[in-house]
C-alpha cells in the first residue's frame, strides 16, 4: 500500500479508497474460506439475506429484496431455501393477513455465531502480525469508518422507505 497524498485532498481520498477497495476484497477471501469450512454452507447471497435478517429483525420479503438489490421472486426462492435447512421462519404479520414477516431461526442464529466466531479466527491470525500500535490505529480508523457507514446505510434505508 503507498502512503497517502496528503497535499491533494482528491488524490488522499480515491488512494484511501483504493486501500479500502483491496481491504474488502482481502476479507472476502479470508470471509469465504471461513463460509466453505462450515458443515453447511450457505451462498454469499443466503448468507447476506441471514445477515440482513439478522441486523433487521422481522422484514417482509419486499423490504429483505431490495436490502440485498434483488426482486421479490428471487428473494423468495433464495428464502425457501433458507426455509428448507431450517435458518428461516415465515410468519403472519400482525396487523396485515396477507403478509408474512421473516426470521431468522434458532438454527440460523447459531449458524450467523458460528460463522462470525470462524471469521474472528481468520482475523485474529492475520492481526496478529501486527504491532500494538498498528492493531490500535487500526481500531481506531475502522470505528470512524464503520460509523460513516452506518450513516450512509441508514440515510439510504429512510430514503428507500420513504418511496
């Protein structure tokens, strides 16, 4: 990675990027390693929907298809499948007969834990080559990061909401 290009704020902020571009594409990997070692492993798109369920608890699959940018009816095969290896609940909604609410089953939170605990595995090798110092400047650089994410995704999920 080369240093960052301080004297051009333009220049600074697309090679911050690009590192954090190859960063995403280094934790997909050590990510997908730790998926393929589980007993049962889901595709990345079922383990983004168990994610999206996870983080946003009772969705209907209208809302569950665009979190992950898909359409109802492939949202739904992709949900039967979750369905059949037991991740998924469907249930009624409450105030709305003709509309089911997802959930994410016991079997499927134990799954989401299993697969995090891996994925803390792989991360904790890797951050172990690290000093002291560049594991805490790293901390601290992803809480700023991961917080302007959230923004980013909450600002986006009330705009789609608001439509």
């Amino acid at each position: 990675m080369t240093a960052v290009n301080r004297s051009h704020p333009a220049r600074a902020a697309d090679q911050v990027a690009a590192a954090v571009a190859d960063t995403a594409e280094l934790l997909e990997i050590l990510f997908e390693r730790a998926r393929d070692a589980s007993p049962r492993p889901l595709s990345v798109s079922q383990v983004r929907a168990v994610v999206a369920l996870d983080r946003y608890e009772g969705l209907n699959l209208r809302t569950l298809a665009e979190l992950l940018g898909s359409t109802p009816p492939l949202a739904s095969r992709l949900c039967d499948r979750l369905e059949a290896v037991g991740f998924l609940e469907r249930l009624p909604h409450s105030r709305n007969r003709r509309e089911l609410v997802l959930r994410l089953s016991d079997s499927g939170r134990a799954y989401l834990q299993d697969l995090r605990a891996r994925r803390r595995e792989r991360l904790h090798a890797v951050l172990a080559a690290l000093t002291d110092g560049e594991r805490a400047g790293l901390a601290t650089g992803l809480r700023a990061f991961q917080a302007a994410a959230n923004r980013d995704l909450a600002e986006r999920d009330n705009r789609a909401a608001a439509q």
